[in-house]
C-alpha cells in the first residue's frame, strides 16, 4: 500500500546502464524522478527517455542544496566511482533523505556506504534496475520477482491498516485482484493461509498477481 497524498519523488544520482533502468522504469510507472549524471553525453541520451534530468558533479554539494536534494523520499546512487559514490551518500543522509540506496562494487565500498548513511545495499549481479525500481515503488516490499513482464511475485510487510483484519472480510481477491499465495508469522508459513485469521503485526504477506494491479494496490 502506498502513501497518501503526495506522491513519491526519487532521485538517481549516475545514469549508466543500471542507473537509467532504475530511473527509466520509476518514470513509466508514474512518478516524478530526477537523474543526474556529470558526463553530457550520458545526459542527452538519457533525456529522451527521462522527463528531468540534469548534468553536475554529485560531489558538488551547493548543486545537490540548489536542487533541494532533501525534498526527495529516496536516493539511488548508482556511479562506479568510490569518492564520488561515498561523498554522495554523506550528503543525501545530511540532508534528510529517508531512503539511500547505494550500488556497491564490492564489500567494502558497501561497508563504508553503510558507515555513512546508506540505508540498503544493492549488487548490480544480483539486482537488476528492474528491481530496484519496483522495490522503491511498492512500500513495505521485502522481496520483488519478475515472472515475466507482466506476472509479479511480491513479498511484503502487511500494511498498517491490514491489521486486525482477514482476506475473507476484507474481499482482498475482488478488491484488489491479486492473490495471496503465503502469509509469513513468526511462527511458520501459511502455504496456503487461512483465509480467517486476522493479520498481526511482523506478518509479511507473500502476493502473485499482474504488473497492472500492483500499482492499483500500491496507489490506494
């Protein structure tokens, strides 16, 4: 389930490969993202896909202030360079943002992103920008797996206003058109839940359904 009100607002800082399919993937699926890379080329090429997209040195820290970076509820860091990438992340956790995420080349980069304010860790061998970009724009999601293009398996924690409620009373298949294949307590794994009992704090609900109806799901 999504936030209410505003919608969310991203910013991916470098628009290589996997930057850009990130940044590229959230702006399909609606929301406003802003990408900046340093090289010109980069960004002209970028543009035609991207509504916003700007060029400056994401090490420039009056730049990242004039663009009000702390506006944006999360930050991808996606550049190869380690200063360029650590100096970053030190200026996205300064100024407020609540989720960083930083590609990491190997361990130890990850380690010191984590030091200085990362908040998730990404591979890009292990984590396409596919990925990434659904992650960030379902809430709560735990775990994300393409099928296809259109068939989706997504893990999420249940939502605040799941709690105390069930599937049967809540119609959750004819309301959201999405089927719940696990739910996840901390005791075990309902394969498949119980249809009757109520949802409880720490549940993460284990969903299959179409690309289409998990953003409905995640707008309401």
């Amino acid at each position: 389930m999504g936030q209410t009100g505003k919608k969310r607002q991203f910013i991916v800082m470098g628009l290589g490969r996997f930057g850009r399919s990130v940044a590229q993937t959230l702006h399909d699926m609606g929301y406003m993202v802003l990408g900046i890379d340093r090289d010109e080329a980069i960004v002209q090429s970028a543009s035609a896909g991207l509504t916003n997209v700007m060029q400056f040195d994401i090490r420039d820290a009056d730049a990242l202030s004039e663009i009000d970076v702390g506006q944006f509820d999360a930050a991808v860091i996606a550049v190869k360079e380690l200063e360029s990438s650590l100096m970053c992340t030190m200026l996205c956790q300064e100024a407020g943002i609540k989720e960083i995420i930083v590609k990491a080349i190997n361990e130890r980069h990850a380690k010191m992103a984590e030091n200085l304010g990362a908040t998730r860790i990404i591979f890009s061998e292990r984590d396409t920008g596919r990925q990434v970009a659904h992650r960030l724009a379902l809430s709560n999601v735990l775990n994300y797996v393409e099928l296809d293009d259109s068939i989706h398996i997504v893990t999420i924690k249940v939502p605040q206003e799941f709690l105390g409620k069930n599937l049967v009373e809540m119609e959750f298949r004819k309301r959201y058109h999405l089927n719940v294949v696990a739910v996840r307590t901390q005791e075990t794994v309902m394969l498949p839940p119980d249809p009757k009992r109520a949802f409880q704090e720490e549940d993460q609900m284990v969903l299959i359904g179409q690309k289409e109806y998990f953003k409905r799901f995640e707008a309401e």
